[in-house]
C-alpha cells in the first residue's frame, strides 16, 4: 500500500517541484511555489523512509533474528521464511546453512559419543594393565626412544634396590648392567629395537644400591610407526635371583657328584636335592617290569636320614606319572589331588625325573617330594636333566657290570 502510494505521489511531487523551479528560475509572481515545494519533499521523504523501513530494514532485520537463532541453537530452531520476495533467495541459503549446521551438530554428537566410549575403554585397559602388573609383581619401565628419556616403576626400583635413585634416560639402565651381559643384552635389544626379533626376552644382572647385583628376566615389546619404525619400548622386568642362585647350586652339586659311584653316587645326590630343595622324601628308583609295573628304590632318604630300600606299585602314583610319561613331572602343590594314592603319605608337592638308557629306554627315576607346597619359581628343569643323566649313566653302569636284566631287582 504504501510502495502505491510512494508511485502515486511521486509524479505529483516533481511536477510540483518543476513548477517551483520553473517560478524561481523564471522570477514569475508565484509566491507559493517554495511553500509547496518544501511540503512535496518532506512529503516524498516521509513516504520513502516508510518505504525503506517496510520493504528493506524490517525484512533484512527478521533475517538477522533468524541467522542469529540458527547461531545460538541451529538443531531446534524453525526453517526460515521469506519475508519478501526480493529476499527469498537470502532466506533459501539460510535454510541451506541450518540444514548443514544440523548435520554437523549431529555429527559432532555422535564423535563426542564415541570419543567419551573410547576413554572409558583406554581408562578400563588402563586399570587392567595395573592391576595385571601389580598381581604379576614385575616391575616396569618404558623407553622413549626419540627422546632417550627413559620411566622407570616404583616397583621396578625396589625390585633392584635403587628405590632413591635418580633414573631418567636410557644410559642410566645401561649403567646398571652387569659387564659380564651388557654387550650380549644390549645386542638383544638392538635386535628388536630393529625389528629382527618380535620381542624382547633376556635374562642378565642389574646393581642394586649397596653394589651387589640381582638376575632380572627382561620381557618387553617395541612400539611401532605403521612404517615399521619402533618409537617406544615397553619392558616387563622380573626377579629371577633365588631361582638363579638356586640353578647355581644345583651346577655345582652336579659337578661335585662326579667323583663319586655307585651306591655312593646315589646317597649323594639324594642328599644334595633334599638340602637345595628342603624336601622331605627323596629316592631313586630302578623300574621292575617291562613295561615296568613296579619301582624298586636305590636310595630314600627321608626326614634327614636313609633308610632301608623298599619296592612300590607304581599305578595311580606321582612316579607312575613319571614313567608313563616318560617326562619331568612338576607338580608344585596339590599332589594328593591330582594322585588320591599319595594321601597315605601326607604328600603336597612332588617332582620326578626320568632316567633312560644308552638306547631311550626308561629304566628308573629320582623324586622329591614334601609335604608343604614348593616354590612355583622352580629353576629350569634343563638343570634336572643333568641329574638325569649322570645318575641313568650310573645306573646302567651298575647293570652292566652285575650283569642282570632290567626286571630283575639288582642286589
């Protein structure tokens, strides 16, 4: 209405102004031609800032109202509607911009959805992984191998006994190693830092505070770039020292039983193991039978002294385990679980080790055994082999020499 009205008027008012105009120029006696002229433009003026306030600042102000609300909350808010059509085409883009910032909000929401699961995944591993190590009772250490800098466990520092020492880099690990191991482990490491071997597995001696030095098994996995390139090397360090010192021991005992034979040999090395593992019952067998049924002893020693030897049904035994297997057999508690027959002997735990022939045939064992649990951290049974061997050695010798079958009892 009032756009009709500005198109009506305005032909009126230039005619008014060019009379005015034409009066002044002209010096004609119209004196109320600058009367009017003044009221046609403030008329014009009025009817034209009218105009602009209704076809131009108000629709540009709705769509400034609705570009704001789509700013402040683009997913609730309506589409936008044209106020005019000279600006339905601004108001097309805007919807265009509330339909793209409503997928992108969505979007948003479902990346913060997976983000917060993926953070509780991470601090539900991350629990996991300390209480794996906690229970595992390893120490741990991490080695950034960009930066050289190096994070070691406040476990893996009392493991050693470096509980106040200043440990930062890679150096001051490679300080502690033992001279005896430290080319032959840092080898090791540079295997696997070079990706030749797929983890990192060794044994070796570190120095503890007071200059003495403990055995370490070393287990650790190289992080890795997608190119294969190792960045971080995440290591699992636990103490082997009493199953080292123990393995120790046994080598020496060992060494020590070959300047003895015959009966000798087998009260000795049935001494031996009762005084390296504290166990109660020790013997040596010969077996009697083929395939053997029965197990005649050599030597039993017991409670701290030897007695009389004595010959034993060999089924539903812990030895009978042995021979049918012919293997070490390790069974660090539950003995009478596993063997109901071992009851009558208030047995808990138990190891056997097979002997053989020249030829692989079994023809005895030795075992120990307790009534308490053993320590699951039993040295390498390799160690036990050695036994094993030297005593069927032994056995067979006496064989020979006495000239009887395996089945007949020797005497």
């Amino acid at each position: 209405m009032f756009g009709l009205r500005a198109i009506l008027l305005f032909p009126l008012g230039a005619l008014a102004l060019g009379w005015g105009l034409y009066a002044v120029l002209l010096r004609q006696p119209v004196s109320i031609a600058p009367g009017v002229l003044l009221i046609v433009l403030v008329a014009l003026l009025g009817v034209m800032a009218t105009n602009i306030e209704l076809v131009v600042l108000r629709p540009l102000r709705r769509l400034r109202d609705a570009a704001l609300g789509l700013a402040q909350a683009p997913s609730d808010s309506a589409p936008v509607e044209a106020p005019s059509p000279a600006f339905r085409e601004l108001a097309a883009g805007l919807n265009r911009l509330r339909d793209r910032m409503q997928k992108y909000e969505a979007t948003l929401a479902e990346e913060q959805a997976r983000r917060k699961a993926l953070e509780h995944s991470v601090r539900e591993l991350e629990d996991r992984y300390s209480l794996t190590v906690e229970r595992a009772n390893d120490g741990i250490w991490e080695w950034n191998i960009k930066t050289g800098t190096a994070e070691f466990s406040v476990r893996w520092k009392a493991l050693i006994g470096q509980m106040h020492a200043r440990l930062s880099r890679i150096e001051d690990w490679r300080d502690l190693l033992h001279p005896e191991e430290r080319a032959s482990v840092l080898l090791r490491l540079d295997d696997h830092i070079q990706g030749r071997t797929p983890h990192f597995d060794e044994e070796y001696r570190l120095r503890g505070a007071d200059g003495g030095y403990r055995w370490i098994h070393s287990r650790g996995t190289a992080i890795r770039h997608a190119n294969g390139n190792a960045y971080r090397l995440i290591v699992m360090d636990n103490d082997i020292d009493g199953r080292k010192q123990l393995e120790q021991t046994l080598i020496e005992a060992a060494e020590a039983l070959s300047s003895v034979s015959g009966a000798d040999f087998y009260a000795a090395l049935m001494r031996s193991l009762s005084s390296i593992l504290g166990t109660r019952d020790n013997l040596v067998c010969y077996c009697v039978g083929d395939p053997p049924t029965k197990a005649h002893t050599l030597a039993y020693y017991s409670n701290g002294k030897f007695w009389d030897n004595f010959e034993y049904d060999l089924e539903g035994t812990s030895c009978g385990a042995v021979i049918d297997r012919k293997e070490i057999v390790y069974a660090p508690s539950g003995v009478c679980e596993m063997w109901p027959a071992e009851r009558q002997y208030d047995r808990e735990s138990y190891i056997g080790v097979p002997m053989f022939d020249s030829t692989g045939k079994i023809i005895g064992h030795f075992a120990c055994m307790d009534g308490k649990a053993m320590s699951h951290d039993l040295p390498h049974l390799a160690i036990f082999r050695i036994f094993s061997v030297r005593a069927a050695a032994e056995l067979e010798r006496m064989l020979m020499r006495q000239g009887i079958e395996g089945s007949t009892r020797l005497a």
